[in-house]
C-alpha cells in the first residue's frame, strides 16, 4: 500500500515514517523493552500512565487515522477527501503547544 500512495502523493513520507519508526512502534506497542520499561516501578511492573500519557495516546490514534485514511483516499482518486485529511492534520499540528515534542 505505501508504494501506491507514494505513486499517487509522490515523495517518500510513507516509506520513511516506516523505515524511521516501525521498530519504535512496535517495541513500545507489542510488549517491547520499551513498554515493559515504562511501567517498572521501584522494583515492581505495574501500569504507570498519567493523563498527559493518555492524551497524547489519543491524539496520536487521530493522527495515524487520519494518515490512513489520506492513504486510502489517494489510491482511491478521491482527491476532495485527501486533502480534508490533510487539512485536519494540519488543525492537529497547529493544536501541539510550542515546544512539545510532536
């Protein structure tokens, strides 16, 4: 699928995103070092999730939907609902105080 899109969009976002991050998703997603190390607490493994954690959860989820749901309207030809995907990716942007982490 993503050298579809990137036939269609161009360029290499996809690609890069997987190449880029797809072992950090998984390791933090799949029971990774990475999660498990989160939730270890002075010697104790329990959930440690505060409600910045939950929200920035959350607003992730919108982004990668949104995301594929830009992928998925491209191949398609449905221009009109690329670019409202794109379009909210940007009010999401916009939304990210300065000088936090995106």
């Amino acid at each position: 699928m993503v050298a579809a899109v990137e036939r269609v969009q161009g360029g290499r976002f996809y690609s890069d995103l997987l190449t880029n991050v797809w072992d950090a998703f998984c390791s933090y997603n799949h029971g990774g070092l990475r999660a498990a190390s989160n939730q270890v607490i002075e010697g104790a493994v329990q959930p440690r999730v505060d409600e910045a954690m939950m929200c920035e959860v959350v607003r992730f989820s919108r982004i990668m939907q949104l995301l594929t749901a830009n992928a998925c309207a491209m191949v398609c030809d449905r221009e009109e609902d690329a670019r409202a995907c794109s379009a909210r990716l940007q009010q999401l942007q916009a939304e990210v105080p300065r000088g936090a982490a995106n």
